[in-house]
C-alpha cells in the first residue's frame, strides 16, 4: 500500500516480533497505519526456524532475516538501501545491548519499555544516545493519544492552576491466577531472567509512572512503595502500591496490579489543581475530562478546536469517530518519521529521558518495598553517573 | 509496509478519493492496516490537477492515473499486475455508473453508500453483480465492529427471544447551521444533482437502517416517515423520523440527524426481545451491552470468549486495547481479501441485497413522507423489476 | 415527627393507597419528608376490612377512615379539623369522580395521572377546578426533579436557541410477560374498566408526554401514533411509538413499552435546539446533561449555581448527595404547600392544564393508531368544549 | 404526619442540629421519613436565642427546649412521655460528653462520627456502652445504602473468593480554597479545639475507613500514612494519603481530599477478589458492579433478587426509581426502631465497635504521618486499655 505523502518511506529493521509476540505486530500495524516505514530486515526470533517463518509471513527478504542484532547491523548499515530504524521488541533484558549497539552503529531506535534492567544501563545508553545524535523512541505508547497530549498541554498552559494530586493507576486482571505454561508472555514477563527485578513494576508501573509526568509535567522526587504478589511461587511482584511526591510539590499514589480481577487495561489518571481536575482513562480514550472547581464538568473530545496544530497531527478522524490504541500507538512512529523528515524534535515524543527516569523510579520503589516503604529518592537527577 | 501474511498484496485502484475528500482516505488506511492490498491505480479526482497531485501524493504511479473510470478499466485490465479491486468513493451519483462498469469489465467493487441514485439503478447493479461473478462489498462500515457481529450472533442465536422493538438512531451535529462554502464534503452532500433525492435520509439514514437489518435479522416491510429540514435554503432533509415494521413482527423506530446539536457521529441501536435486550453505540464501540429481562445488565466486551471464531478474526488487540472506526472499516477489507483467498463469502460483510434494500428503503421513506407518514411498502422484495 | 417551619402542618386526606398499592404509600412519604402535611382521614380500600387495616396501619382514626369519598367529603367538611387537602391515588377510573366532587366541596386536590378517562371529563373537571378557586396538582411527579426543572428554566431562557427536536421514552420491563394473577398493580392497570381505553400510553406515555411539554414549553399539536401489544390476550396497548408535531415548530418521537426487557425505569428526554441539547434521565437524575452545538458537553448537577430560587427550594442537600424518586415527589407537596400558605402559584406545578393535555393527547394517539398513523391533532385547544 | 405502621413512634430529642447546621437537618428528615420517630426535644444550639427559634421552627414545646445536654437528661428521663433516643448531631468535640451521659441516663444514642476526640474516650465510651444496655448508633450513614449492604453479603457469601486489593477514596472540593469567614460549617470543621486533631481525616476519612471494613469484612491492621494540607494557614489536614493492611490479608489504599477540585461528594470503594470485584460510587448509589475474573461486568440494582430479606427493609421503592441519600441515612432510623421494637440487633447497623475503630485508625494514622509514613499498628485490637 503506498502511502498519503510525496516524503520516501523509512526502511525499518525490527528485533523480536516474532510469531506469538504480542507487541511486535502492533508496531507494525502502528508504523504501517499511515505509510510512512517500510519493513525491511529483522531479527524476529533467537529460534532459527520462527526468524525464516515470521520474515516469510512479513514479505521480508530471507537474506535481510539475521540472526541476532549485531548480525542485522552488520548486515545492514553497509548497504545503500539499508534499514535506518530500528524497532527493539524484546523482552527487557535484550532492550539495553541491542538499543546500545544500534545507536553505535548510527541507526535511529524505537525500543519498548522498561528501556533497560536497572539505572546503570539507562544512564550508559542516555549516554550513548547523546552521543550519536540518532533519535531515540521509548514506546510509552499512552503519550501518543491526543487527548492525553491536550491534557499535558492544559496542565502546562495553567489551566488548573497549581497541581496538588495525582493519582494514577493501571490494572489488569490476566494474571490473577498461575498462567498457563503455553502462556509466551506471561512466561518472560514473570522470568527475572529476562524481565529483569521488577514484574508489575516494570511491565505497566513504570507507564503508569511516564504518564503521571507526562501529563502533569512534575517530575517524582520520592517514593514510598509496598510491592506484593498474590499468586504463589511467583518470583516477581504483580501489585505494586506507591505514594509519591513530586518536584514540583504535588503529591500522588500509584496503584498498578496485575491480579486486578475484572480489568482488562485499565490505565486512568486524575490531575488535579487549585482551579480544577483533568481526568483520562485508557478504555475510553476519546474523551477528556475537565472538571473546574465548582462548575460544571466538561467532557472533551478530540473535536476541541483547543487542540493544537501539533496535537491534531495525530488526529485522523473527525470528533465522534473513535480512534484507539493502534492509532495513539502510531503516533509516536508518525512523530518520528515528521522529525526526521523536518530534522525536528516533536517534545512530547517519549524518549530517553523517560527510560532514565522510568529506571530510577523502578530502582527506587524497589528500595523502598524492601525498606517497608520509607521514602526513597529517585536520586542522581541530572547528574549523570560516572 | 509488508503484510503480516504469506498471502501476495490484492492490487486497489481508487475511484474518487483525492484531495479534500474524507471517505477516501479512510479506504485507504483500512485497506492498509492488515497489509492485504496495495494501491496501484486510481481516479482521484475529475479536476486533472487535483488527480495528479493526490497521485503523486499516494506514490501512484501517473500512468496510472485515468481521467476517469472507462480510462482506468481500459487501462489496468489488460495488464497482467492490473487493478483487480476498486474502491469507488465518489460523490453518490457516480456510483452507479462506476460500479456498473468495472463489474462489468470483471473486477471486484468495493462501493460507497448509498450505493446508487434510486431504485431502478440498484436492481439493474444486482443484476451485473450475479451476473459477474465478481465481488461486491458496499461499505456500510459500522457493520465491521466485532461487537456489532456478535449483537447479529446473539440475536440470530435466540439469545433475547422473539424480537419485539429495534430503536436505531444516527445523529450529528455537522450540518446544524448552513456550511462554509469552502466545505467540500457539505457542498455535494446537499446537492441534490450528486447526492441523490435523499439527504440526512442518504446519508445516514441509510446506515441506521442497515444497521437495524443487520443485526436484527429481519427486514424492514412498511415504513412511514416524515423528513424535514431544518436550515432555510437546504435542498435536501437533514432530519429523518420514522416509524419501522419488521418482517418478523418487530416494531422500531428510526431517527436520523443532520442538525442534532451536541452529536459527534452518534448511531446507536436497541434490539429488544421478550427476554432481553442489546445495546450498542458506535462512540463506544468497545462495549455491548446485554440487558436480560429481570436480571443485571451486563457489559460485553471484545475479550468475551463468547466471540465465535470469524468475528475473531477482525479483533487486532486483546480485551482493553481500544479498536475503533478504522480497525472496524479495515475488517470489510480484511474479509474481502479472506474471501478471495478462500474462495469463500464472509455471510456478514455488506453487499449488493444490503444495497437493494438500503435503496429501496430510501424511496419508500421519500414516497411516506410525501403521503403525510402513510405506511409505505419496500415492494418487490425479492422480485426483481424487469 | 415535627416539621422544620413555623408554619401548621396542613390536614391531608387519602383516596386510595391500601395494603398493597404503591403509589399511595409514595404520596404519604412525599408529604412527610418535608413535615408540611398530616394525614387525618381517608378512603383506603373498597374493601371494609382492607380499609380499616390500613387506617389502623397509618394511625387514622378508625371514625375519619370512610367507606367512599362520598362519605369523606361530607364527614370532613363539616369539622374544624378537617382534612384541607385530598390525595386521589386510586385506579383511574375514579380519578374523575372523587376529584370533581372534592372540588365541589370545597377542598384542594392532589390526583394521580391520567386524569380521567377521556376528554370530555377532563374538560368538565377543568371547568370545576376554575369555578373552586381550589387548588389542583396533578402528580406528574417527574416535573418535581430540581434538573427538570432547570432544563425547563434553560430552555424558557433561550440557551439552545430555537427548537428542533425533542425526543422522550419511558421504557420499563415489567409487563414484558403476562403478570401473576396475584399482582394487583398489573391487574387494575391491563383492565380497560379500571384503567381505560389507554394501557401503556395513559400510564407512562402520559408522562412523557407532559415531560416533553414541561421542558420544552412547547405543546404538542399532532400525533401519529402506532400502539400495539406484544402479549397474547392483553387487552390493552403495552406499547406506543408516536411521532410528534409542536405549536412551536419542533418535531419530536415518543416511545413508551412495559415491555422494554432490560429497562427498570427508564424516563428519558432530549430537547434539542439551533445552539446546543439538553439532555436528562430519570434513572441518574441528579446529573443533567447541556450538550452546546461544537462545543464540549458539560455535565450540570444541582450545585450549579445557575439554579434559581425557586427552583432550589427543592434542593435539600449539597451536590453529590444524590436525591432521588421520593424527593422529586415530595416536591409537589412542599410547593402546594408553600402556594398555600403565600397565596401563590408555582408556575411549574403541574395541574389541570396538564391533566387535560394529557387527556387530548391520548385520545389523539389512540385515534390516530386506529387510523393507520395519520397525524391527528390535538383538538380544540383553548377552546372548552360545550 | 402519621406512620405506616401499628408501632408506636420513639420520642426522639436532639443535641445540636440548630439554624444553619447541615446534618441536623438530614437527621431529621431521616427519621421522619418512614414515621418512626417523634422529635420531642432538644439542645439546639448553644446560643439561647438561636435554640429557642429552632425548637419553635421545628415544633418542639419550648419547655423541653435544654440550655444543655445535662439540662436536657435531667428534663426528660423523669417524664413519663420522655425522649427515648437522642441523637448527638454538634461538633465533634461535644460528642464524647453528650453520648456518655446519655447512655448513663439510660437512653439510647445516635452519634455523628468521628465518635470521640481520641482512641481513650472512644474506649471509655465503648465500655459505658457495653454496662449500659442501650443501643449506639454511629451515623457512618453510607453503609445505609442497600447496595452497600449488598456489597458486603456477596464478599461474606465468598463470591470474590479470598480478597486481594480494596481501594477506597472520599473526594470533596468544597475547601480548595480558604473558606469564608461566614461558613459555619467549614469553621469548626478546621478548628483543631472542636474537630479535633484531624481535619479531613476525621470528616471524611473515617466514613472512609469504615466502608472499607463494612463492605471487605476485614480489619485494617497497619497504616501507612502521609497527611498534608493544601491551603496556606491551615490548623488541619485537608488531604490524606493512606496505604493500609487488612488482617485478613488484602493490602489497601486510601485517598481522602477535600482539596479535590472537581468533586462534590465522591466516596467510592472497589473491593478486589481473586474471582472478580466489586464497585460502587456514592453518587451513583443505585448501582453496584460486580465484575468477575474474565467475564462481561455485572451492572446490579435494588431490583436483584438476590438482596437479602434484611437489605430489602431499606428499599422503599422498585428498582430504576432511584433512592438517595435521606433514604440510605433514614435506614439507620428505621434498622434502630425495628431493633428496638423486636428486641434484636441489626448486624449491619453502625455502632461503637466502628467508632472504636476509626479513632485508632485516626490516631494510627497521625502517628504514621508525623512518623515519615512507618507502618503503624491500629493497636489494642480487643484488649480494651485499663
């Protein structure tokens, strides 16, 4: 399908996404909604068979099917029609050597979260990422809906005044009980082999965690945190139980479960100011509530001519005609291809800041869990480790 | 962008669909999604200008670019990498001619409703259609939400009982005041020399019917309708009321409208049985609701496992992952490759009856609302006019 | 228990409402909360023993508990302490003759809908009630609802601009089956002796209608009505679909079932204007919704500060203390109570002009559903029949 | 008014309550509601003025209108026709002294919470309680509601199975800003010499607290809190932070603000399972969600068959006629007369145990606060102190 803009296609080169995965394809759906990548190489599989098998099934050529990263790279970047993007769709623990080695290798990244296993991974590649003036996407795929942007946007704008709360929470309800060995992903997600120390924390907490800062543009300061699982013999946390405090003096709690019986993705936040509150949740995502301080609450839609221009790029459809997670998905490799296009930097567009921070607030709501919740810092901000 | 499948990309030409156009690039982004075709013709536009420059746009290749659909049909159907699919998403008055001729020339239609000017001119497409071997898909696109598949199922299954009221309505706000000149899509929707004789009947209208058919499994037999208009100088209704029997006994009502102040694109329908009912509206595409008779409502959702096997097959994410307008638009595409591939007819996916009917519909509310609401039979059900 | 003001409690007698009524007991509840009224005397029961069960029930003195409202009239007129007003909650038949001769004797009125049985004893009541200088609340208690009432105030005050379209249904479940022979609600209810010509339409339909009036200050001048039954051997409609024509310009639909499976209670209007759509439902009726044209809907409760005095004399708690059934009910005690003791009118309180509206629309809609749906206007408007 | 029932009225005298109080008024109108009580008596106010003018306003003979509630005991116990039940509406810190007289004098007591200024008058007033014979009634009024009483019975009856997570929040906005200096309500609320050393902890945190234990059936062992105050220059607290272990194992959190703009009334709690969970929202009280582990949620009314005998006392009306707030309060009156009138104890009932309870909840929760958020134990559990 060829796409609505004169702009070439960006070759893209994936790692993971294999078959069974969950995420690799919707990357795929996300980068093809609007025609601006094109597919070309990819190490989809550690198993030889389901790499050919998946390459087969995606059109991509069996000689641009690597096996493993450094092959892919090596394969690819000596060639003129070579991959430029690289999309990391692993589990955790293969995100840090793969983003690492693709940057180094001078090829852009989009790589899923948590960025790395722990904060010395993400500061090295925050590091290597400056260094290679390539463009790093941390796919906190809840940024990329407009109504979550306009939020940030009314926030930053003083709409609500000075922010007092906010509160977060993602809950899911899928491993409320011992999953099924046939089970892929809750198999690696519950590994700590390869979804590194934190389970719940680290598979929706640490979006639940982008998005509080995301939208009320504060950055958490300390943590006090009781991580718990309630299904037995399971190695990792999957609950977790925060209060927060904020740099910019709001306080807020974090509630993330996976044994949330009755919800199936059900990411919500709540910001709340002197002058008024903002409201989203995930399941219903084209609507934003505003609510002011003893007036009326106002249901918003992507219809608000408040959008603005930069916000309503990711709008395909008019008011009315609902946009999901494919499309909110998208916007993010939309964003991308405009950047690179334009040679911009779209803010909003998650990135390695997101992945330090995500990495500190994990580390230290882990500290916190086992120092029976005292209050932890998300220390070293801005100060680069050694 | 390649196709997550092994199967080779269907070649889409366009009728219809340049710049400015909404409709068109919808087509386009759902026949993208799945990777299933690839759009390698079109006429887009009858000003030449406008034609090359959304060719070029799209990546069409400008031999490929016809002046108009004989052009394009003598064009691609001698080549061998020819169009084997057409998109028509003109103005109404067009669709006719279009569709007659490419079935005509022996390639498959996919068509815009409603689906032609009057009767006369949708049995004589039936009649091509048989004739032809080839497929037909009208694009009453509401019918590809998986939710509003599995309301049909339920219904079908006898899961209310005997129907006894269906309640459909379709409302928006757009035309509520006379449009800017500037408004394209507004200028031919109120022309009665391009939309036809029917306006918010046309329109919408005609989704709300089909919707009504769909999922209740019966036929619409009387119905007695007043159109009205509520903006001076407007040529065509913007308001439709209507009172429905059903073939099977059911009673219902219908209401369509253009100048519904506070409506995004709000179609909703109620089947009710003697044992229950349904519930679904299209902004919140992501919930049933099934109400049974003295007993708690309860919310169905796209993870219920109650979702039999084909309506699967148009669900992309897991239960919580929002799906929208697109992804139910991308599933008449998705099925129409299916059926091609399998040699098989997808029972569900709207057709050349959908668009007989929805025509006939049409005239008999034009000829009540003429007659004072008289009780106006959808004659020849069945007996095509010679 | 004592009441929250200075001024004496008034002296309330009772038509109706013995064991096992409900609408009697809902009267006596009403006009307790507020501590205005104190029932004295009364008519419970046809049947003697019932009749006296009750009065010894509710505290009455076993010499003011009567055998027929004959009895009532003439043992109560003559004592200091008589009753001053009279409740009429009996089956609808004798709504017309008890209430007539309460007025003839002197006495204010509190008379369930429909009024009567026909038009022609609602008329000849009117007549009565304007002769008495008595005063006459007709319970369309859904009018007590502090958001009615704004609705009603926001349209008067010009906030969605002229007219268009006002949408109302009453949808309960109740008689979706043929009732147990033990429920006396049903059986006086299905009984056209006692109930009259009109079933579901002089029960609930009667009440959308006047909702419908209420807000939009609007009355309707034809109908086209389909009733029907969906039970076998039920003598009266269970079902009305009516399309509607207003004095002032707006169209409208009216659906009102007992055979709604799924629906417990479930009033609802939308009044929708040049500028914007109010919209309201009994079930959540502390929330009213104002939907401007473009512009995002607000949900309005009764904190807001819009609300006028007079209207939030009827407001008891704070917003988000929800109120409900009783309280809207209690309402139109409270304000007879207050027009009694200021010598004023409140201007929303319903009465005979809504009892002979009421009275006028369902004879149109019953006539108009036995001439195949033909408009039928509402006759002789203004204009007393000799 | 006269009462729907053969027993007689209980002589009630209240303690506060006087002009321009709220909850007096709502006590009032709660026992009025079902014509069980009889207000005979009372101590207004402690203005002489403002007492006399409410005894006269509520009908109460101004010699049995009390300077005090030592006056008012002295007054009343020797009367033949003396109030029976006093209900104790004032400032929190008249609590403690009203009701342990009162239960001294032999009279049973209804109590706004929170119950007592601390933990030891709590536990002095549990055992004058426990010697005395008479009935305490804590007015944590939202555990009136039936579908919070049904809450309760499904997680006793084990439909969640074991608990794992229980949520419960109370959001008001009405102090987000520093009120006026004419609020009476606000002015003693934020007085640490009447409220007490908890601000909204105390008002509403405590109602928290005890619909967490109400409807879990489980004890809250530890807290961990962090209290804060939003507004410059205030004594108390107006926003609370709390993470809470249950002895029965759940793990909880707690929000309660009254700094939350945007809210009126917000209290809601979900109880989480390991077969599914359970919702509700205060201002949405006529609906209860039930949503089992993978499966469609389950929208429950009043109209369930399966509310308990006991619940369906409290339930006036059918379902789908909503019942507020006067109504959930006016539980408590009634569940109280039935007890007294049957010799039995209402198991749901409020009582001294809650109150025992949220005043070491309080005092736990202060101490975890000013303790860095430690985890503290609401200590003493049954071993009431010396």
């Amino acid at each position: 399908m060829t796409h609505d803009s004169t702009r070439p296609r960006l070759r893209l080169a994936m790692i993971g996404g294999g078959q069974g995965a969950f995420i690799g394809g919707v990357h795929r759906m996300a980068a093809r909604l609007d025609d601006r990548f094109e597919l070309v190489a990819g190490v989809f599989s550690s198993q030889a068979e389901r790499n050919l098998a998946t390459a087969h099934e995606l059109g991509v050529d069996k000689t641009r099917c690597y096996a493993n990263h450094e092959a892919l790279l090596a394969g690819e970047t000596p060639r003129e029609d070579g991959a430029e993007v690289v999309a990391i769709v692993t589990p955790n623990h293969l995100h840090f050597p793969a983003a690492l080695a693709t940057l180094e290798a001078g090829l852009h990244v989009v790589c899923e979260k948590p960025m790395t296993l722990g904060v010395a991974e993400a500061e090295r590649l925050a590091r290597a990422a400056a260094a290679s003036q390539r463009r790093f996407v941390l796919t906190h795929n809840y940024a990329g809906y407009p109504l979550v942007q306009h939020a940030r946007a009314l926030v930053a704008r003083g709409e609500l005044g000075r922010l007092r709360h906010v509160q977060v929470e993602y809950l899911q309800e899928w491993l409320s009980e011992a999953p099924d060995a046939a089970n892929r992903q809750a198999a690696w997600r519950l590994d700590p082999a390869r979804a590194g120390a934190a389970g719940c924390l680290g598979d929706i907490g640490v979006h639940a965690f982008q998005l509080a800062q995301f939208i009320s543009g504060q950055r958490v300061d300390q943590v006090s945190a009781e991580l718990s699982s309630a299904v037995p013999d399971r190695a990792l946390d999957d609950n977790v139980q925060a209060l927060l405090r904020f740099d910019g003096g709001a306080r807020g709690m974090l509630w993330a479960s996976q044994t949330a019986a009755g919800f199936e993705n059900a990411l919500s936040i709540r910001v709340i100011g002197e002058r008024g509150s903002l409201q989203w949740a995930q399941e219903t995502p084209n609507e934003l509530w505003f609510k002011p301080l003893n007036g009326p609450s106002q249901r918003l839609t992507r219809r608000d001519d408040a959008l603005s221009a930069e916000i309503g790029r990711g709008v395909r459809l008019p008011g009315g005609h609902p946009e999901g997670y494919i499309e909110a998905f998208a916007n993010l490799y939309q964003a991308l291809a405009d950047d690179l296009a334009a040679d911009e930097h779209s803010a909003w567009l998650p990135g390695i800041a997101d992945g330090v921070d995500g990495m500190r607030f994990i580390s230290a709501a882990l500290a916190s869990s086992q120092a029976a919740g005292s209050w932890t810092s998300l220390t070293q901000r801005g100060a680069p480790d050694a």
